[in-house]
C-alpha cells in the first residue's frame, strides 16, 4: 500500500491569501473610515464657515438647480447639497434677483434666497414665441403681477372694446394675444398696472407694424380687420414653424397656398393652444392632442386656428405680409440642426422624411 505524504503547503498557501485578503479589506474599511472622519469634519466645519466673502447679487433663472446655486455662491456643490437636504429640505430657488451679504454662512445665504430683491423700475423682454400664457407665466414668476391677471385682462372683452376705441384694429376681437408685441418694456413695479403695459404693447404694434403695413398715406385703412388678422394668424405659425429668417417669407407662402387650396396645414404649434399651456408645458404633451378635433388644431382641420397662438415678431409678419413664391407645398426640418427640405409633392416629401431617418 502507498503511503500518502501530506503537506502543510497548500494549507499554508491558503491561510496566507486569505490573511493578504484579510489585510486589505480592513486596510479598506480604515481608509472608508478615515475619508468619513475627514467628511464629517469638513462638511461641521462647512456648516459654520463664511462661504460668502464679499456682497454680491446672484440671479436664479427657472432652469437653474442646487448646482448651478454652488457655482453662482463658488461654493462645494456636495456640502450646500447635504445641508439643505439636513436642514431645509423644503428649500426652493426663486428665479430672481437676490443680495447675498458680506461674511454669509450658509445658512444667511438660504435665508436671503427666500427675500427677492425689489426694483422699482425692471426691464422685462417678452419673447416672440411667447403666447399670452407665456407673458403671464413670466410676469407672475417674477412678482411683477398676480397670477392670471395679465391672461384675465387681455381676455377681457370689456376691456378690449373700450381699447378699440383708441386702437381700431383690435375691435371685436375675443383676445388680443396677436397685437401684444414682444419686445422689452421698462416698468415701474410699483406704479405700473397691467392696463399701462397692455397699452405699451398695442402702441408698440401700431407705430412699428399697423402704421407700416395696413394704412394708406391718407391714414385710412388699406385691409379689413379680418384681413389683417388672416395675415398676423399665418404669421404665429411661420413664428414657431422656421427660425431661419431667410426661409420664413417661402413657410408663410407654403401655409398661404396649403390654405388658399383647402389642404389642412398640419401645424403642430397650433395643437396645444386651446389647453391654455406656455410652449414649455406644450412641448411635453403635444402628442397628446395631435388627433383631438377643435377650433386650432391644423392637423385636424382645413383651416386657420380660432385665433393666433403666439405674438409673432416684426421679421416674422414682415416675411409673411412679402411671402415669397414658389413651387413648393411641402418643409420637413431635421430637428438636430434645423435644416429644412422643401418639397413640390408628397412623393418628394416622403423621400425626404426617409432620408431624415
């Protein structure tokens, strides 16, 4: 019978890797505990510390977040994120102008973020593809006026029948979301009600668009109402449609003839308007409403929307008031840059849609 020799060897061999595994694992789990302590220490020492040396003004826009504050206070974004998580969860930015003291800890910075500064005269931009829940989201927001006073009063049909006695334009309109014209206006915050900043916009439409366009030199009125609002109604959509300012006059011409030859325009800035939603709200739910039947939704009806959707630009109504012929009925924008292909049929428009895939 063969003798079987054992070694200590392989047993050996074994108990030292795991004495190696061993080791490194409480090497790990110090240095885990030592980054901690340093932590700990570090984020106490945060909470007590000046993290603004000198008086400054920061500006919150709507989009910023906790680490957009951090670089704005230069301070660490994990810290300011931790403490307010710890101490003041229920924290929120304000878009807003706001003065942070000299020598602020963290805790006076989050207690100046909550006291806007008050102006007294502000200037406020009104964008051009901004509809009048836009102009309102905006003026609200920024603590110019209440929420829905500037929507309740330009909807007002009171209101803009005694307007129209100073700007006939405007007479029997149900809205005047096509006559506010975006532009920037000064305001005192204090004294300025929102009748005066309507006004301002009506002023701004008839010097720089109404004069230019729709009056004779005898200052009579060279285009019905009706007429003019078909032309600022295209107008709204061309605004949203084309960015190119040298491809709008050819977009309003292409939604002029689609219309004139009863084709449905197929608009899909026109869908959400109905619902009352600013452009950002209409973004997420467009698809939403793409098929759903009413009086703006060009995707579903031969014809213009109730109303214009949006206050389009000088550039915009000028593109449209001086279209520009051509053979085609079709644009297709590749939504990355923005480029866009006409097409004269829809044989040649489904060609492009294949080679946009």
């Amino acid at each position: 019978m063969d003798n079987w020799i054992f070694t200590e060897k392989p047993l050996n061999s074994i108990t030292e890797k795991q004495n190696i595994f061993f080791r490194i694992f409480k090497l790990i789990i110090w240095i885990l505990v030592i980054v901690w302590i340093i932590f700990y220490f570090k984020y106490k020492n945060y909470s007590n510390k000046i993290i603004n040396k000198q008086e400054k003004i920061i500006n919150i826009e709507s989009w910023d977040t906790i680490n957009d504050l951090a670089e704005k206070l230069d301070t660490n974004k994990l810290f300011l994120k931790k403490y307010i998580n710890n101490n003041n969860p229920d924290f929120v930015l304000i878009t807003w102008d706001f003065k942070i003291s000299e020598g602020s800890k963290v805790d006076e910075v989050l207690k100046s973020l909550k006291t806007p500064i008050i102006y007294d005269e502000v200037n406020i931009t009104f964008l051009e593809w901004w509809n009048i829940y836009d102009i309102d989201n905006y003026l609200s927001k920024k603590w110019y006026f209440e929420e829905n006073s500037y929507i309740n009063y330009v909807t007002n049909t009171e209101k803009i029948e005694k307007l129209s006695e100073f700007f006939p334009f405007i007479k029997w309109l149900e809205t005047l979301e096509w006559y506010l014209y975006p532009d920037t206006y000064k305001i005192n915050i204090k004294e300025t009600q929102i009748n005066q900043l309507v006004i301002r916009q009506l002023e701004n439409f008839e010097t720089k668009v109404y004069n230019k366009y729709f009056i004779w030199d005898n200052w009579e009125q060279n285009l019905t109402n009706k007429e003019i609002e078909k032309i600022i109604n295209i107008a709204s959509i061309v605004e949203k449609e084309e960015k190119n300012p040298k491809n709008k006059a050819i977009v309003a011409w292409i939604l002029k003839k689609r219309l004139d030859e009863w084709w449905m325009i197929w608009a899909d800035a026109t869908v959400c308007y109905p619902h009352k939603l600013t452009w950002d709200e209409c973004k997420m739910v467009v698809s939403k409403y793409i098929t759903e039947i009413s009086d703006y939704n060009t995707r579903t009806m031969a014809w213009l929307p109730k109303t214009p959707i949006w206050n389009p630009s000088f550039n915009t109504i000028n593109a449209t008031y001086n279209y520009k012929k051509t053979p085609y009925y079709f644009y297709l924008h590749n939504t990355s840059t923005w480029e866009i292909y006409f097409a004269k049929t829809n044989a040649e428009h489904e060609a492009n849609k294949r080679f946009m895939k």
